[in-house]
C-alpha cells in the first residue's frame, strides 16, 4: 500500500516524517506529539492534506478509533507521563482527526462529482436546452432578490421536524439549531399511518406537504414543472430503461387528460421492459457487470425478471436471495451468494449488509466503527450466518459441471482476530436475536427470517432510499447504503412514512415507485431558479428536491436508447440474441472486478461523449447513421415533408423534443448555402445527417435531466 501512494503522490519521497506519522496514526500508535505535528503539516501543505486523504481512504479506516479514549494515546518516549490536561487534548484533537478524515473524503467525492457535474450534467436556467447543455460556468447570475428570504443552504443544515400541520417543530430559545451543538446520534421520529390515510393519494400527498414545508423553511421556490415531452423522456428512462418513441413522445404531449401522467406510469410499470430494466439494475448491483466464474447471470436475470413481473414482495425477493440452494442454472437466486463467498464469505457479509440493510459495514471485520453503532463483533455474528454456505462443482462427462450453492450442516461459533491479535469468538446474532448454533439449522433461513423482523425496519428503510436514489438521482442519505445514526437522512418523516406504508402494502415495489412518480418533485425541471440554486448536491449541499437533479444514463440505458433513437439494430442481419450479444460486448469494455472485501467493480463509464463515441463508432450504430434501409434516418431522409419536418421528426427521435429556433435557423443558413454536391437533394441529406449526428453526440442526449 505504501509504495502505490508513493508512486502516486505529489509529495517528495524524502519527506519520510509524513509517512512515519500516516503510518503511527492508522496503526494506532500516534503520540500526542506526533499528532500535533501531523496536524501542523497537513493545514500548511496542500500536496500533505491530498496526501492524508488518499491515505486514509486506501486503509479503510477512516481513522476508525479517532473518537476513542483519550488513554489510547500513547506517551512519547522522551516524555512518558502526559502531563495534566494532556488527556482532554489529546482527544480533542483526535476528535479534529477524525472531523478531517471524513471532511477530507467528503471532498474527494465532492471534486469528482463536482468536476463532472459542471461539464456534463449542469443543464441551462432557461429556455428549451441547446444541443450542448450550457455548463455552470456559462450561466448568466442574477442579484438576488431582496425581497426573497434567503436560501439556508449548506452542510450543516439541521434535518426538520414537522407537526401534523405541517408547521416546524422548533425549539423557542433556539429557533436555528446549530448542529455542531447537537449530538451525532439522533432518534429517528417514530411514525404511525393514521387510520384511512393509507391510500396511494395520501401518500402522495403526504409526500409533497413534506417537502413542501422543507422549502418554506429554506426560503426557496421550487423549479416550475417540466415541459410533457421532457417529462415523458424521464419516465420512460427511469421505468424502463429506454427514451420513448417518436410515436409514444407525440401522443403523450398531445394527450389533454390532466391525469395522463398517473396512467402513463401504470403503463409502463405493467410494460415488460420494466420487467427487465428492473432486472438489469439489481444484477448490476448483485453480481456485477462482468463475467464471474461460476456465476450464471443469465440464470439470476430470469429469477429477477419473473420476481419483478409478478411484483413479487420485495421481502420474498430477498429471502430468496439469502437463502439460496441449488444449481446456479436451475435457481437463478443462488447465483448471488455464489459470486461472493470466497475470502471466509467476507464479501458476502458486507454486501448483504450493504444491499439489503444500507449499512457499510465491510471495514467492522477489522476493527470497530467510530459513528455507526456496529462493532466488529457484530460483523462476524453476522458473518456466522454464512457458515454453512458453500459452492460444489460437479465434474461430468463434457467436463465442469454448473456450480451448486449447498448448505453444510455446521454449528458452533465463528472464530476472528482483534487487531491486538487476539482471538475472539462470535455466534449468528441479528438484531440482538441469537439464533440455535445446532448443525440442522439452516442459518441463512433465519438471516432472511430476522432481516424483516426486526424492529428498525431497516431493510424496507434501505429499499425506499435506494428507490428514491434511482428516481432522483440522490437519496435520504449520502451515500445511500451508509445509513445510521452517523449519517441522519434529510427528510426523516418522509423516509419513515415511506417505510411505514411499504411495510403495510406486503413489500409492494411498484406501489412504492407509482408513489414517488407521481410526486409534485418528480415533475420539477432540472433548471434552477433564483433561489434554489444552491439545491446541489454535487456540491456537497444537502438535497431539498426542490428540482430534478441531472443524472447520467447508465450503459444499458444509452445503449437501448441508441437503438429507440437510430433503430440501428435493423440495419444490420441478425436476430435479437445477436443484438443482445453485442451489448453485452460493448458493455464489457467498461468494467474490471476486483477481489476485495465486496468483490468490487470499478467502471471507466461516465457517460462522456468520448466513450459514447465508441458505441457510436461500431458497426451497430454506424449503419443507423449512415442512413441504411431499416433505420430511421432512412425512413426520414425518403419520406415526404419539407426538410424542416425531418429535422423536427430526427429531433424528437433523439431528444424528445422539437428543434429550437437556433437549431432551426442553423439549419436554414445551412441548406440556403451552396454546394459542391451535383445533386442538391444528397446535399440537402447531408445537412439533416449531420444534424442528427450532432443530437446523438450531444450532452442532452446522454443525461436523465
């Protein structure tokens, strides 16, 4: 680990101290001294402070023990007594440890996220958006208003507490809580369903009051709704994972009926590509993009596929999951454990817990967490249910036979180290309930059993945030599956009444995503205004929801929507299975897995115009361009209509939308121009071609805006 960092770091390799103090304060030995100093040298150098935040983030820690007593502080050896008063210090400043640590991730996520935030995703204020989204840096200010109250943004707001009347429950001796003065760990309001509110309606309702009151709080105004052909884009990319149809775009904007929008989701929640954008994600999330050994991903879609087209309860989806056994071709669902139970099941443990709980507890195998309440023998109590599980391979007659995930009958206890190198003992136990330790007692049954159980709730608390997170782009938390008493949610209310009425509709997934989509937020332009500007969570500020945030489209999903846009799969011979295996291909490219402590997956894929540019450039799409028979370019280029008509029919096609007057005036100069082409139709052609290639290579396309 050394030797990576010092490859990579600005930081003279002669500079030795600071990698002696790195070392002492992730090992745990760092005197009160040596603290001071690392202190000294990482507020007066910039190369020092990127250099303590790459460090940090490679061991894991987070500098776990920063909030430990101050006893653990070891004497120096020129000075063994600390002297009076020096205990209090010494924990102050590992409490300024510890504030740097995650203050120091937080910015490392914040500069990636930020940098390409502000050169994909920012969409313009106003106005239909250009070809190339207009970056914030090209964004016109205005003065605030000094009428408008002004925005309280930031970090530190404080989550707030509603009463019934949507009034905030404030404390009058302290009407702006500060947080600093409040403790980490905050008790989550509980909250019950009031007797006949229940209803879809009332949830909904329920959903935008809540909200509503969050930005009368704030002082802000919400974007205005968007535009029906860029809503529609929206629902059909986050539904079912593709842009709609030229067809489909034109009949929803021509729809008069006010609840258009409530039937457009039922449709597309009972279409079969929801069905299998559904199945798509989760595999992603289970299993991975790439090809693992003894993984049938194929065999795992299908299991998905036939779960989400039944709607089944999200609770039988994961008890299947857990609680697998089988052949990894016959049951698709033992297809997950089998991906991860090498290393003692130590991936299997955390993604599970990551998953299933949104709890991040993959770095507890070593050592307790500081913030979270989960220790590192919880850890391994939890690993203890993965004891019995265990992957077969049958050799047969053509050779190595599919895996088979079985259930060994095993009891007693799991055995791990502290790091001060003793060995401890841990026995299954989930939520404070120990199941019997006897060999005939399927452990990962009761797992699946207690996960639902118990009292928290937290698995159908992690599903909502998670479901929230891919409809807007962000969740209650940051991240999404490190929820705790650490990491308060933005909007508790709303998380636990979401929770509340998904545990009492049986799990129902589609109920819990009718319900966000037909939010007021879910409606809201991505444009800013004048006072919601600060609502940018790319920045590091908390999510208000009070606009849409820009997200980029996944792989699969700027891939099929290629597809929607060109038609390019029928430009070429070949059936659906051909089509589907060049996917996969093209989609290979831009992953690497790693065997970590959650068999980690790391992805190249922005959504950057260059490497949508190498989808483009592949034979696929290079026939749709070319304006083949079949696709829709040549279906346009010799149908009937003015070249307007076409260009405004390729544009929608591509964006869902029509042409704006800039776009239409450029053609118009274009076509007016004189050209070397002998024939003037061919010319003509050219400058429609053109102009659909400029909609498909442009920053609008790729986004979910």
């Amino acid at each position: 680990m050394m030797s990576q960092h010092s490859s990579n770091s600005n930081v003279p390799l002669a500079d030795d101290e600071v990698w002696t103090l790195l070392e002492a304060l992730c090992e745990q030995r760092i005197t009160a001294r040596q603290a001071a100093r690392l202190e000294e040298l990482v507020l007066a150098d910039a190369d020092v402070r990127r250099l303590y935040v790459d460090f940090i983030a490679m061991h894991g820690t987070l500098h776990w023990e920063a909030a430990m007593p101050a006893e653990f502080v070891v004497a120096d050896d020129s000075n063994p007594a600390l002297p009076a008063g020096a205990e209090q210090t010494a924990l102050a400043r590992r409490r300024r440890w510890a504030v740097w640590g995650l203050a120091g991730l937080a910015a490392c996520a914040l500069v990636l996220v930020g940098a390409f935030g502000q050169r994909m995703f920012a969409p313009p204020v106003d106005g239909t958006p250009d070809v190339t989204v207009r970056t914030e840096e090209n964004r016109s200010t205005t003065p605030d208003n000094p009428r408008t109250p002004k925005p309280n943004f930031g970090k530190n707001r404080q989550p707030i507490k509603l009463g019934p009347d949507n009034r905030v429950v404030r404390d009058n001796a302290n009407p702006k809580p500060d947080r600093a003065k409040i403790p980490v760990k905050q008790r989550e309001p509980s909250f019950n369903i009031p007797p006949g509110g229940s209803s879809l309606e009332a949830l909904v309702a329920f959903v935008n009051s809540r909200l509503e009151a969050h930005w009368r709080v704030d002082g802000i105004h919400p974007s205005e709704s968007v535009s029906d052909a860029e809503w529609v884009r929206r629902a059909h990319l986050d539904l079912i994972g593709r842009i709609p149809t030229v067809a489909e775009v034109e009949r929803f904007v021509k729809e008069k009926d006010p609840n258009k929008y409530g039937k457009l989701i039922d449709r597309l929640l009972d279409e079969p590509r929801y069905v299998r954008h559904m199945a798509t994600v989760w595999s992603n999330l289970l299993v991975g993009r790439r090809p693992a050994r003894d993984v049938n991903r194929p065999a795992l879609e299908k299991f998905l596929r036939d779960s989400f087209a039944r709607n089944r309860p999200w609770k039988e989806i994961v008890a299947d999951l857990v609680s697998a056994e089988g052949s990894v071709e016959e049951n698709g669902a033992a297809n997950f454990l089998v991906a991860h139970l090498n290393n003692q099941a130590v991936p299997a443990t955390a993604v599970t817990a990551r998953l299933f709980l949104g709890l991040q507890v993959q770095c507890t195998q070593c050592h307790n967490h500081p913030f979270n309440d989960w220790k590192q023998d919880q850890f391994w109590e939890l690993n203890g249910f993965f004891k019995q599980a265990a992957t077969e391979r049958k050799r047969t007659n053509s050779g190595r036979g599919p895996a088979k995930l079985v259930n060994r009958p095993k009891g007693g206890p799991t055995y791990y180290d502290s790091r001060d190198h003793v060995v401890h003992v841990a026995y299954p136990i989930f939520a404070g309930t120990k199941i019997d330790t006897e060999p005939g007692v399927n452990r990962r049954a009761e797992l699946a059993r207690l996960m639902f159980e118990a009292d928290d709730r937290q698995a159908a608390r992690a599903f909502v945030n998670r479901t929230w997170a891919q409809l807007f782009g962000y969740g209650f938390t940051r991240p999404i599956d490190d929820m705790g008493p650490h990491n308060p949610p933005t909007h508790p209310e709303l998380l636990n009444r979401l929770t509340e009425e998904f545990v009492a509709s049986g799990y129902d997934v589609k109920r819990l995503i009718r319900c966000i989509c037909n939010s007021r937020a879910y409606r809201f332009s991505s444009r800013f205004n004048d006072t919601n500007r600060e609502d940018d969570p790319s920045k590091g500020h908390l999510p208000l929801f009070s606009r849409m945030y820009v997200k980029p489209m996944s792989p699969e999903q700027l891939y099929d929507s290629l597809l929607v846009a060109t038609r390019a799969d029928r430009a070429v011979k070949g059936n659906w299975d051909d089509v589907a295996r060049k996917r996969a291909v093209w989609l290979r490219q831009f992953f690497q897995a790693y065997e970590t402590e959650e068999n980690d997956e790391s992805t190249t894929f922005d959504g950057t115009i260059p490497q949508a540019l190498l989808l483009m450039n592949s034979p696929l799409v290079e026939g749709a361009v070319s304006g083949k028979p079949g696709t829709l370019l040549h279906n346009v280029l010799t149908g009937t209509g003015s070249d307007l008509a076409k260009l405004r029919r390729l544009c929608v096609a591509a964006l869902s939308r029509q042409p704006t007057e800039k776009e239409l005036a450029a053609v118009r100069k274009l076509l007016s121009r004189p050209s070397r082409r002998a024939n003037p139709r061919e010319a003509r052609q050219q400058v429609l071609q053109d102009m659909f290639w400029a909609y498909l290579n442009s920053n609008e396309f790729i986004l979910i805006h």
